[in-house]
C-alpha cells in the first residue's frame, strides 16, 4: 500500500484539500495559505505526503511526514509572497 498523499489543489475561485482515494474535497478555502495550513496539519497528523499545486495545477512542491522521513521546512517563492511548509 503507497503513502497517504493530502494535496493542495485549485478549486474554483479558492482552494481545496484532498486526500488519496476520496473523491470529495475534505475543505475548500478561500486563500491558498488556509488551505496550507490545513493540508500541512492533516498531513502530519496522518503520517502522510503533502503535494502542493499552483494555481494553473501544476506541481509546486512536496514534503513526507510518514515515519522515518526526515523532517524539513521548505521555502518557496509563490507570487512574490514566501510559502513555509
């Protein structure tokens, strides 16, 4: 069985927070650093991966908090605002 996998994705005028396997989004916020806030917390607390996508849906970034992998802060330059996961 692969890793749980919570992704960060475009949602119409907002943002969504999904998880693999499930077709309903689980939230949907207005503001893409909500919707970080909250994918980053289920995503720890599940043991899971967070994939990030930007607003056109492509991929911005990733990060595993399954067991055994080495926690790390990512930075990342997204529409001149810094994005910490």
């Amino acid at each position: 069985m692969g890793e749980e996998v919570v992704r960060v994705v475009p949602y119409g005028e907002g943002w969504a927070i999904t998880v693999s396997g499930q077709e309903e989004p689980l939230d949907v916020t207005r503001r893409k650093r909500a919707a970080l806030d909250l994918g980053n917390a289920l995503a720890r607390d599940r043991g899971a991966r967070i994939v990030v996508h930007r607003r056109d849906g492509t991929f911005q970034l990733s990060h595993s908090y399954a067991a055994g992998s080495h926690y790390s802060r990512y930075w990342i330059n997204h529409s001149s605002e810094q994005l910490r996961i």
